[in-house]
C-alpha cells in the first residue's frame, strides 16, 4: 500500500484523524438560502457581494483556496489587495441570478490542481489581476447582454492582458492529521514589477452570536508572527508566520469576526472592531478598524510583496495543535515527501490508464475538483424557520414559507458539492454521480454521502429525499440506489469480492421507504405511470413540469416513469445480493421484479391498455400530456426524456437464479400467470449469451430504433457525445398550440434563450456528462446480454456496424475528446479563446464545466462543476484513452 492509502485506512477506521482539516470552506455563503432571513425569501438580495465583507454569517463560512476543521470552528484562507482595488480579494466574485443574461456566474479564474483523499497535500491556483479588478464592468455588460448573447467572463475583460496578472499557488501539507504546513507562492506574469499585500487569514466561524450563551473564542498574538488560538471545543491552535525577506516577522492584524452594523443597517458601531476591520485598515487606511491590542476572533499576517517580472516570492506557515519550538526546520523536507507520496499514490491509481501525459493531468485534476469540493454544509431548519434567540424576531412569513415543511432536517457535515460557488448546496441527484468518482479513490466516502441522505435528519419521515436548500420538497430523479449498487459493487471489486453488505443492507432498507414515497405520491392514477416534474430537466420540455399547467391536467412523464423501472431493478438487484446471505430479501427481490414488470408494462402499453408513451412510427419514448377534456396528447419533443427509458436495464446470470430458488420460483409464476408480461417487457424466459436473462424496457427491435436515432449525427450524436436535445428541432421546432399561446421548442446547442425556469435552466441541446455516462452504461449492460450479434449502425447512415461495447467505447472517446488535448494541441472545452488554448501558464490548467456545447464542444454553465463532469475520470479508462 502507498502511504496515502496508509492513511486513508486509518482515518477510515478511525485510528487517525488525517481528514479533520480539509478545503471544507465554501467559496459562497452569502446569496445562500441558509443566510437569508428576509420576510420575501429574495436569497441573492438580503446578503450581497458587497455585504459579505461585513455581515458574519450563521450557518458556514466562505474564502479563497481555504481550509478549516471538519466542524468549520477554525478556519484559513487567502486574501490579496493589489493596491487598486476597492476592497480586498478575501472571497470570490461572481453574478447574482438578475445580474447574469444566463444565471448565477462566478467571474474569476481559478482552477483546483490536486488533492489526495485525506488532503494530506492539496495545490490550487487563484489568478489575480495587477490591475482594478473590473466589478463594474462585468455587471453592466451581463446586464445589457440579451439571452441570445453568451456571457460576458472575466477573461473577455482585457484584464489578463499583457499577462499582467499574479498566479498565486495556494498549497497545504500535512505533517500530522492535526500540523497543516503551509505555502503560498506568488508569481508575476506581467512585464514589469508589481507590488501585492499576502494577507493569509485565520478566523473562528460565528457561533457566538445567536443565542447570547455560547461562548466567544479567543486568538492572541502570542510572539511576533504567532497566533494562538483558543476555542472552548476545538481546542488550542497555532499559526506561525514566518517572516518574508526581513528577519522581521509579518505585522498580525486582528479584529472581530462580527457584523459591522454601522456600514450596514447604520446601527452605533460601539468602538468595536468588525469583520471588515482588516479590509477597512488595509484598503482605507483606517487605523482604528484593527484591534491594537492584537487580539480577537479573527486575524490576517500582513505580507508586502514586490515581485520582479517574471519570478516568484513565497511564503511559509504553519497551523498546528502542538506548540512547534521550530515550526519551519522541517518544513521543505515534509512538504516534499507528501507531494512526491500525492504522485505514488495517483501513479498506482492511474495504472491502467496510457503513458499519455495530458491523459493523466486530465484524470488528476478532476480528482482534484472533486475532493477541493467538500464542504461542510451546516442547516437546521427548524431553527432557521424560528430564528435564533438574540436574534431579532423571524418573519411570520417565513413559517409557511421554503422548507416550512422540513422541520426534522438538521445537517452538519462534510457533503461533496456540485460546485463551491455557484451551487454551494448539496443536491440529491448530483450527489449520486459524485460518488461514483470518488468511490474510485476513497470509497468509504463515498458510501458516507449515499448514507447522509437516507439518516433520519436528512430524509423526510415519508421517505422523500432532500432536493436541495431552494427547495427541499423539489423531486431529483431517483438515481440514489443505482449510485448505491455501483459504489457497493466498485467497493467489494477493490477488497476482493468482499463487499460491505451492512452498508447495503442498511441503503436498501431505507431506500425502500423512499421508493414507497415515488409510488404513494407520484403514480397520480395508480396505472404505474410516474410523473416527479422537474427531475433536473429544467428547459428540455414544452411546459415547466414543476408548476401547474397553463393548459390544466397533468403529464405523464417518460423519464419520471424510466427512473422508476430503473428504480425498481437497482432495488432488485440489491435485494438478490443480500439474499445471498439472507433468504428473506429472496421475497424483497421478487417485489421489486413486479414493480418492475408492471411499470414496464404500463410504458409498453399504457398505464390503461390504451394510449402508451412509446411511439412505434417514430421510434421514440414521449411524454403524455392529459387536459381536463380527456384528451391525450403526445409531445414530440425528441430529448433525452425519450433515452432515459434505456437506462432500466439489467442482467441477471443464470447461476444467481439458481441460488435464489424462492425469488426465482415468483418470477415463474408470475411470467406463467400474466403472460402479457413476458411478452411485452422482458426477455426473461430466452437466456441469452451464457445462460443470461434480461430485464428492460427496450425488446431488440424498440433498443434497435431508439438507437438509430440516438445514433444519428443529425439529431443527437455530437462530436462530443449525445446531446440533450435532437438538432432535428432547429429547422423543426416542436409547437404546441393553445387558445391564447403558442408553446415552442426549439433545439439550441448552448445557452438556453428562455427565461420561463428562471434561474440556470440551460438544458435544450448541450452535452451533459451524467446522461451521457448512464447511456453508456446501459449499452454495456444491452451488450452483455446481446454480445457481439447486436450491432448497430454508428453513426447511423455511416455502414459501419458495431457492437453495443464498441458503441460504449466509441461514445466514452467523444466525451473525453472535450477535455483532451486534439492534433493540434487545443483542447474543444476551451472554445476559441486563444489565451486559454495557447498560453503555457492556462492551456494545462482544467476547468470541469456543467455541460457543453453540443456542436462545437465549449463549457459552459458553472465552471467549477466537477461534481458529475468528475465521471470523466471513469470514462477515461472506458474509452482506452
């Protein structure tokens, strides 16, 4: 074993702490639902960018490249002032959802270069411009741009010409679980000198405040450049600063970590010294904004740097709990022994992958994302609903108002984020494709954060999933027990066909509850056909599928009914496995074998025997829409609403069936009493290769015509995977027309040019990796049944015939060729941006996009989402890249 994986498994059992400090920061807390407290529920308006600077927060805490412990008391991160700006670089920038012509934005450039599981050592990179960081300017040009106009970045500023920018590499080394070392490391680009103030920061989060019991935290200046700091849980800590290009150490400036109330509700300011005391002293100039009695809850050690062109400076600190006589002897030879134990441990990881440099950078730094983006997400929403005690009073609105019916949800804990800035909230949904990734590099993690949403302060008592903060009680798609089966399966592979049935067994248990829910409240006709609105497909349809409907009635959904089939099959293959050991999930297992057949059933022919989701002329999967007249409409939309149905597979080997005589025995008889069954829907009764037996929606001759569709490189093969929406709806857009209005859908490849979501709903046409990575894994599954006789025309009109693997493969190649570098050198996530393509100090730097165009292949959407675009690291190996 390598010495991360040393310690990885002693954290994991508990022997060692390596994981209580980590990039737990948020990169924003303030336009959060949890801060927001305002009597209209307007998140983006009650705490601003501009607020955030003064206002301390309730529930987390926010900064650049930071860390703190794993209950977010004590907390590090870094902040810069280039002597231009009008406050200091201390949080990330970025537009709220009315600013932006495309939604919620972060407008900086920064990128997450490594971090092993334990973060034993993490490297990330801030880019921070030598000129006036343009604030201004991105809001008024994202506010006059229309949505047929993509957004206005950072980058298309100007603001990096020249290369007139610091490249600050922010770097941790652990020389114990509880001994963070250090490094900050500035370099200038630009052609001439350039002068920047390092302000390293280390505060205590806010606890204080709230219910006038708690007691206040305490850091003081304990010799020059050290910080002691003392918390009543947490605690003693030590920060050493040491000194910079002087044998003098940095000045420590302190202050409180408390709302400025003068700056922001013109409150007394009582001669205290507040949260922006730091900024207000360095920035302002004001001396009585610090505290000169070198005390408080909060402090920055002051570094002036002048920086010749072309050259770096760097600074070195040291957080630990044990008092350190000599915090920097052994400083370098550590730093250096857990970077090169980061490169043994990656190098056995990526041991399969090919020699390829740019490959494995790609690999490294989407683990990279994915483990900078844990945060801990603190929210009691009963005590939100109520407001605290030394509070003033909360609104009465508030009481019926977002998440008024999650009173029970309380969480406290390290959750894998779907991006730091613009989505610093968990998602069920999300946070299903993120554990496939992380189950790669630390699977009790992963097993962690499938666990969390099924606990009873998670999980609603009628077994819904937690949505996300906006809105709890909002429908995900149910993908929680498929991410359950694949981590469990990925698991029991890496310790040797032992698996950890107690986490599986303790999953199924309650997922069981929560398929329960879909069934009770989303069946609305008990027929087995499933609506769920949203499911993550904000723009993609006719009609907003979570509001009532203009034209009245309800819509029968073909991916609410799929995720159900798929449901019920994870669940079932579930139930078999633990039915190996205990003969009573044999019963468990044949329950969800019926639910299975009879929602397939009722997507074959129609929840009444009638009018089903499936259209044979068309060879697609539709939803249903049915008006108060009675009358039933299909609507064409070909989207991947219509693929989803794919995704309820599975392959059950003869050898399993003959272990479970009981499940086995039900599945006959049901096959021999409902006849219709078997015909219609499965397989069941005709093995397949090797005395296999398939269960799907898809028969051979349906599998084949959705795939050539679905193939087909004019509606929904793109270069770079399958897009979310057909092309053939650009020249031929679908129109469903009522008495007052025309309702038009049209395939657009990027940015969505509709407003009727809200928000960042920019699903119509682009590639999303998590769709793309389920497609994938259905045609393996299709393939391992069918073998190599299925084969199917790709691209379709093409004459080349491949076998379901091959198209898997061939799929996995377009998706990575978004990231990797092509023949010339250019990678297509990058566009045609010419700094990013071409400059050595950006083209092997890798942001991880929310999806991407699906004609030329640019990211777009939240640039830090690694969480699901993560999956590349999985696809990688599948493509043979």
């Amino acid at each position: 074993m390598t010495q991360e994986q040393l310690r990885l498994a002693a954290a994991n059992a508990g022997r060692a702490p390596w994981k209580k400090f980590g990039p737990y920061l948020t990169e924003r807390q303030w336009g959060t639902v949890r801060e927001d407290y305002s009597a209209e529920g307007n998140a983006w308006d009650y705490i601003t960018h501009d607020m955030a600077r003064s206002k301390a927060y309730r529930w987390g805490e926010e900064g650049i490249g930071g860390i703190s412990d794993d209950q977010q008391l004590l907390c590090f991160a870094v902040a810069l002032w280039n002597g231009k700006d009008e406050m200091l670089k201390e949080r990330l920038f970025g537009l709220t959802n009315g600013q932006g012509n495309h939604g919620e934005d972060v407008k900086e450039q920064y990128y997450y270069l490594d971090s092993t599981p334990t973060h034993s050592y993490m490297r990330m990179l801030y880019k921070y411009p030598q000129g006036k960081f343009p604030y201004g300017k991105l809001v008024r040009e994202n506010g006059r741009r229309t949505r047929l106009e993509p957004e206005y970045e950072l980058l298309d500023t100007g603001i990096f010409d020249q290369s007139r920018y610091f490249d600050v590499y922010v770097e941790y080394a652990k020389a114990g679980p509880e001994d963070v070392l250090i490094k900050l490391t500035v370099h200038n680009r630009g052609p001439k000198k350039a002068s920047v103030q390092l302000l390293p920061q280390l505060w205590f989060r806010n606890t204080w405040s709230w219910d006038g019991k708690s007691t206040r935290p305490s850091m003081r200046e304990s010799q020059p450049g050290a910080v002691h700091a003392q918390h009543p849980e947490l605690g003693h800590y030590h920060l050493y600063c040491e000194p910079h290009g002087t044998a003098e150490p940095p000045r420590l400036l302190f202050c409180e970590n408390d709302t400025n109330g003068a700056r922001l509700y013109s409150l007394p300011a009582e001669g205290r010294h507040f949260k922006d005391g730091i900024n207000d002293y360095v920035v302002n100039g004001e001396a009585a904004a610090i505290n000169d009695e070198q005390a408080g809850t909060k402090v920055a050690a002051q570094y002036q740097l002048t920086v010749p062109a072309g050259e770096a400076r760097t600074v070195r600190l040291r957080l630990s709990q044990p008092w350190q006589d000599a915090p920097f002897h052994d400083f370098d030879h550590q730093f250096y022994l857990r970077q090169t134990e980061a490169d043994e441990f990656y190098n056995c990881l990526q041991e399969s992958l090919p020699a390829d440099p740019d490959v494995r950078n790609v690999q490294r730094q989407a683990f990279a994302g994915m483990l900078w983006s844990k945060q801990f997400y603190y929210y009691d929403v009963n005590q939100w609903l109520k407001g605290d005690p030394a509070m003033s009073k909360a609104p009465a609105s508030r009481r019926a108002g977002r998440n008024s019916t999650w009173h029970h949800l309380y969480n406290a804990d390290i959750i894998s984020m779907p991006d730091k800035w613009e989505y610093p909230w968990y998602a069920a949904w999300d946070l299903a494709f993120h554990c496939i990734p992380l189950a790669m590099v630390d699977a009790e993690f992963a097993k962690l954060q499938l666990r969390l949403f099924t606990k009873d302060r998670y999980m609603h008592p009628n077994g819904q999933l937690p949505a996300y903060e906006w809105n709890f009680s909002d429908v995900n798609p149910p993908v929680h027990a498929w991410a359950t089966w694949r981590v469990y399966q990925m698991d029991k592979k890496l310790h040797h066909g032992l698996g950890d049935t107690v986490f599986l067994e303790v999953m199924f248990h309650k997922l069981a509850l929560n398929f329960a829910w879909w069934v009770n409240r989303k069946d609305k006709s008990e027929r087995n056909i499933f609506e769920g609105g949203f499911l993550g497909l904000d723009n993609i349809g006719v009609f907003d599928r979570s509001a009532p409907l203009p034209t009245g009635g309800f819509i029968e959904q073909s991916d609410g009914t799929s995720w159900m089939a798929m449901f019920a099959l994870n669940m079932m293959r579930m139930a078999m496995e633990l039915a190996k050991s205990n003969r009573v999930y044999q019963e468990m297992a044949g329950k969800f074998f019926e639910h299975f057949l009879y929602i397939a059933d009722a997507m074959t022919r129609g929840g009444d025997g009638q009018f089903n989701l499936w259209d044979d002329a068309d060879g697609f999967y539709y939803d249903v829409l049915h008006t108060p007249d009675g009358v039933r409409t299909k609507l064409k939309v070909r989207s991947i609403v219509g693929l989803i149905p794919l995704f309820a597979v599975e392959v059950v080997e003869q050898d399993i069936l003959d272990a479970l005589p009981e499940f086995t025995a039900r599945a006959t008889w049901l096959i021999r009493h409902r006849p219709h069954l078997a015909q219609l829907v499965t397989r069941w009764q005709e093995p397949g290769k090797g005395a296999r037996h398939l269960l799907g929606l898809l028969r051979r001759p349906r599998l084949k015509k959705l795939l050539t569709r679905m193939l087909d490189e004019t509606e929904f093969l793109s270069d770079y995977g399958i897009r979310a929406m057909s092309r053939y709806h650009l020249e031929h857009p679908y129109i469903y027309s009522t008495p007052e209005t025309d309702f038009t859908v049209q395939y657009v490849p990027g940015e969505a040019e509709s407003s009727m979501f809200g928000g960042n709903s920019n699903w119509r046409g682009p590639i999303w990796l998590p769709i793309n990575f389920l497609i994938i894994e259905s045609l393996q599954r299709y393939h391992h049944y069918y073998g190599d006789n299925f084969k199917i025309e790709y691209p379709t009109g093409s004459g080349k015939l491949l076998n379901l693997q091959q198209v898997s493969e061939a799929l996995a190649g377009r998706l990575t060729r978004l990231l990797l570098k092509d023949e010339t050198g250019r990678r297509p996530a990058f566009g045609d941006n010419e700094l990013l393509q071409t400059d050595p100090h950006f083209r092997d730097n890798l942001l991880f996009h929310e999806y991407f165009h699906g004609d030329a292949g640019h990211g777009l959407g939240a640039s830090h989402q690694t969480g699901w675009t993560g999956l590349v690291v999985r696809l990688l190996q599948l493509s043979g890249q």
